[in-house]
C-alpha cells in the first residue's frame, strides 16, 4: 500500500498551478450616455450614470436597475455601499452635501467645523472622505462613527482625502511636494502606497489585504490620453487591470474577489465587474497520460496482489 501511495504522490506533482481566465462584465444603465461603478458589496453594486436629465446614482443588483435621486438635488452621485447604507453626495442649490442614505431616508452629512463632508465609503456606522475649509481652501481626510469627527490628515501632505476604509484600515490619496501618491492608514501608522515607475498613484478601496486604485505614467489628469490604469495590490504584488481594447480603465472598488470601476472607449464610459482570477491545479503537459498509465499500474498491482 505504501508504494501505491509514493505513486500517487509522485503522480500529484505532475500536475502545476496556473491561473483562471479574467472575467470582464461591462455593465451599462439602460438609456445612459455613461455609467461609472464605484462600490460593492456582495452583489450589490453602485455607482452614477449620465442621461438627458443630469447626473444620477443608482443602485444594480445584477438583474435590475433602481435610480437613486435625492429629492430637490440637481444631481446625485453614489460611491460606498454597506449593506443597505449607500453614501455619497448631491449639489443643489445651496451647494455640496455628502449623504447616507438607508433606503428609506436621506441623512445630510456636515462637519462640526462648517465644511461640506465629501462621503466616499462606508463600513458599518463608519463613514470617510474629505472636506474643505474655508477661506484657507484645505482639504482633510475624515472618519465618521456616527457621533464624533476624526480628521485624518497626513503629516506634510497638502492634501488628504479617504477614499475606502475596512475595519480599522483607511486607503487613500494625499499629495506633497512631489505629487499625488496612495496611502494606508490603521490609525496610528502612515504607509505610503506608490505604483513603481508610476508618476501618481490613487488609492481608492480596500478589503482584507487588498488594495486597488489607478496610476497614471504622464500626467495625473483622468482627461488626458496618459491615464489612468486600474492596479491591485496586495501588500507585495502589483497588478495592473486594464480592460481589453479600452483607452483608459479605473478600479474603483473591490469585495473579495470581484472588483469594479469604469473605463472608457470609442463608445464612451461604461462600468465594469472583474473577477480576480482564482489559482486552479491545470495538468502539466503530458500528466493526463501519465496519470492514465500510473492509474493502470496501480490496478495491476492490486491485481497481482491478490493471485
């Protein structure tokens, strides 16, 4: 029995590991000139699309569409989904507001310091972005519980928003001197997230140990030809998500291993779902007939066993 089972084993490590296909969905608004995805959450997606009428958030479950207008706003744009919780920001005739919306009522979100709240992400009761103060014209990262304010704003940087949070960790964008880069927050510790070769890089999401964003390798303006490239990063490896035959691709957030954003075309912007390839065990060349042969020779002997 023993060598039957050094057989086996010897057979086993004939097979290697590989990658699945990528899986890319393009997801488009019925009836929008664009759609832009920008959150997750199981298979729960949101983001904003543009038609005759402005600009709306909307919510997709994967089968239907729904609309989400904030009543009396000009435009409404959604970023971050947690359950039931979407947030984001409207414009009407007042100005800026970032929101938190439960799919009943409408929370209006203002700082304690009088700037409007710019709502990215939400994970629980915890909501982050940025806001402005003026007449000094700053911007500041912020965390929200639901009753008391945290600034969050990097020692040197000029400017600070937050883009994603995951329990303690907080992703985002500051700049300095030198340009826009992407950072890790956990609440006492600044990490510097920087694309190699890359002239800027924006941090967007976080889940678990994964990270995505866009870089850019000219200019970090999204409307020039140079950019921007969607990137995930888990602590060690970078991979750039550029979607087939598009002009620009940017991942904008991520849940397990589906991840999602937009890219842009001949055609337009139209949103996008993209399954990260999982590792499979695929056959080394050749193995599917060694392992036919070894599978003979272990019944053989078997057989012969017991003559």
């Amino acid at each position: 029995m023993k060598r039957s089972m050094v057989g086996v084993a010897a057979l086993v490590v004939l097979f290697s590991t590989a990658y699945a296909e990528a899986s890319w969905t393009t997801l488009d608004f019925p009836g929008a000139t664009s759609t832009l995805v920008y959150g997750i959450d199981g298979s729960n997606l949101v983001g904003n699309y543009r038609d005759s009428d402005g600009t709306h958030g909307f919510l997709y479950d994967g089968t239907s569409w729904i609309t989400i207008d904030k009543l009396g706003a000009i435009w409404t744009m959604v970023y971050g989904i947690d359950g039931s919780n979407l947030v984001g920001m409207y414009f009407d005739a007042s100005g800026y507001h970032g929101f938190l919306y439960d799919g009943t009522s409408w929370t209006t979100i203002k700082t304690p310091w009088g700037g409007e709240a710019y709502v990215y992400d939400i994970d629980g009761s915890n909501l982050v972005g940025y806001y402005s103060l003026f007449p000094d014209g700053g911007n500041y990262g912020f965390l929200y519980d639901g009753t008391s304010w945290t600034t969050i704003d990097k020692p040197g940087a000029i400017y600070v928003s937050v883009g994603g949070i995951d329990g303690s960790n907080l992703v985002g964008t500051y700049q300095d001197a030198t340009g826009h880069r992407g950072f890790l927050y956990d609440g006492t510790s600044w990490t510097t997230i920087d694309k190699p070769g890359a002239l800027f890089t924006y941090v967007n999401d976080i889940d678990g140990s994964n990270i995505v964003g866009d870089f850019y390798n000219a200019s970090g303006n999204p409307y020039e030809p140079s950019g921007p490239h969607g990137f995930l990063y888990d602590g060690t490896n970078w991979t750039t998500i550029d979607k087939p035959g598009a002009i620009w691709t940017a991942a904008k957030g991520i849940d397990g291993s589906n991840l999602v954003g937009w890219y842009s075309d001949a055609s337009g912007y139209h949103g996008f779902l993209y399954v990260i390839p999982e590792p499979a065990v695929i056959p080394a060349p050749g193995a599917l007939v060694l392992v036919s042969i070894g599978v003979s020779c272990l019944t053989w002997m078997r057989r012969r066993r017991t003559l």
